[in-house]
C-alpha cells in the first residue's frame, strides 16, 4: 500500500512516464558482500511504480532489483527527475528552487566537518553529484579550497559552473581524472542515487590525496520506513540503494575508510560521516543479529500497515 492521495497520483500520472518498460538490469549479486540470496520487501514504489526492493540476506543491504540500466537512468535524470519529485511534492522544484534548501544544508553540514578540514590543510575538492554547486561553492569559500563539481545532469551542472566552480557533467566511475587528486571529496546526499555504491568508494579511495578526508551521507532506511510506518513509502525508482546504518559502516570499513565523526541530522532522516583513508577490512560486514533483526522489523512494519 502506498500512501498517496488521489491528487498526487493525478499529477504524477500526468508525467505519463512508462517506468515499467524502461530497461532494466537484474542484479545476480550483493553490491556490498557478493552474496546471491535475496528477499523481496516491496513490489512498488512510493510512486506507485512497479519497482522491487530486495534484501541481501547476507548483509543487509537493500537495493532496486531490477532496476533501470545506465542509459535509463541517464535519461531520467535529464527529464523526468525534477517534474517526478515536483509532482510527488505537488510545488515546483528545480535546479533554481532547490538552491535555498541547498544553502541550509551547506551551511549546517560546514560546522560538521570544520573541525576536521581545518586542520588538513588541503586545497582541493571534489564533490560528486554535486548538483547546483551550492555546497561545493559554500565548503570552497569557508575552508579555502579550490572546488570541482561532477554530476550527471546537464542543467544542475550549468548552475554550478555560475558559481565559478570547475564542472564536469558525468559520473565519477567513467571519468578519467589522470593523476589529479583531491584533499577533501564530498558525496552529499547522493549515494543512495548510485548504481555502484562499492566501485564508488573505491574510485573515492583512489583520488584523496594522502591526509584527505571523505564526507559522504545517507538517507537512513530504516528511519525512512519508520517515520510514516510504511516500507513502500520510503522505497524510490530515484534510489537504486537504501542505507542503513551497519551497511554504510561496512561498506566504509570494506572500501579502507575509518570513521571520524558521525551525525543523525537536523531532519532526523541522514546520517553523515566524515572519514579518512586508512587499510580496508575485507571482513567488515554487519553482524547476523543486525541483518535479522532489520529484516524482522520490516516484517513487522508491513504487518501492522495491513490490519
């Protein structure tokens, strides 16, 4: 069942997007401990689509399966994203709008990290689906660093290159930075959009200078699903993966990141993380109890929301 009125089914079925014949892609294997042994948790979307989240009965980890390949997601991203969560929201919101909720997020999640970038002493910044450049442009004027901003979307990316920032309109996995490394690399509200969540971080480790430090957030899954009692409510075509706090940990473990400081936000619904690189730990996963545990609550969370 998925809580949305009659208006906004109207408005989100005027979009006539198609989700169910896009293209897709089956994943055979966890994208964080390889395991093949899946549970499907949800069969639709917040939307209304018809999209599965399945669980690794391994790790925890959840995760559209199927979900749309490369190219689609390339093309919902240029064309149906913004007027999808605009219609879901019933106001407009786009690469202009979204700028002064940008702002705030920008200035809150500064004071978070100055304690940590203040005495790296680094110069350089990357911030991967940086959108708008609002909070590369905010992070490069507090902390003095030179801020370079990719991201998929053509538009947002004209919104960066505004604030005089360095863009690149792509994703981080296939762009070719040479030699080029980067003190401090940010993924603000935007790893749960990926379609490799491991091979990301991996990249990340890659390009930090020695000494640079990692800001990364998530969407907590389980505080998504809680906050209106419903599993569906806080699944999304828009987020191939759903974070919790033990997979995040393990994937950051798994990936050579050691956690500095975490933080539940102001909107009670991220959880962030600044880190520095350190030697990964290949045996880093979540513990069985945890796994058991999530997967038992999701059980009962949908139990409740039929009776």
């Amino acid at each position: 069942m998925v809580t949305t009125s009659a208006d906004r089914r109207e408005r989100i079925a005027a979009l006539d997007y198609d989700y169910a014949s896009q293209p897709k892609q089956a994943l055979t294997a966890c994208n964080l401990c390889g395991a093949s042994e899946f549970v499907v948790l949800t069969h639709r979307d917040r939307y209304g689509y018809p999209a599965q989240a399945h669980a690794c009965r391994r790790c925890g980890l959840v995760f559209l399966n199927p979900r749309m390949d490369a190219e689609a997601y390339g093309r919902f991203y240029n064309g149906i994203y913004r007027p999808l969560v605009s219609a879901f929201h019933g106001r407009l919101i786009d690469a202009r709008t979204i700028q002064d909720e940008q702002r705030d997020y920008a200035a809150e999640r500064a004071e978070f990290i100055r304690p940590f970038v203040g005495k790296s002493g680094g110069q350089t910044m990357l911030d991967i689906g940086g959108s708008t450049g609002v909070v590369a442009h905010h992070f490069a004027r507090e902390f003095g660093l030179s801020g370079t901003v990719i991201d998929p979307a053509p538009l947002e990316v004209e919104q960066a290159r505004g604030l005089g920032l360095e863009t690149i309109t792509g994703l981080v996995e296939e762009h070719d930075f040479d030699t080029r490394r980067f003190d401090v690399v940010i993924i603000c509200q935007t790893v749960d959009h990926l379609l490799d969540v491991a091979g990301t971080l991996a990249r990340v480790r890659q390009l930090l200078a020695k000494g640079g430090l990692l800001f990364i957030d998530i969407v907590d899954f389980r505080a998504a699903y809680l906050r209106h009692w419903s599993v569906e409510d806080a699944v999304k075509i828009d987020h191939p993966y759903y974070l919790t706090e033990p997979t995040m940990a393990a994937y950051l473990r798994m990936s050579g990141f050691e956690v500095l400081r975490s933080d539940f936000a102001a909107d009670h619904l991220h959880v962030s993380y600044v880190c520095r690189p350190v030697v990964a730990h290949a045996d880093g996963l979540p513990h069985a109890a945890s796994v058991e545990a999530l997967l038992r609550e999701v059980r009962e969370v949908q139990s409740r929301l039929k009776a």
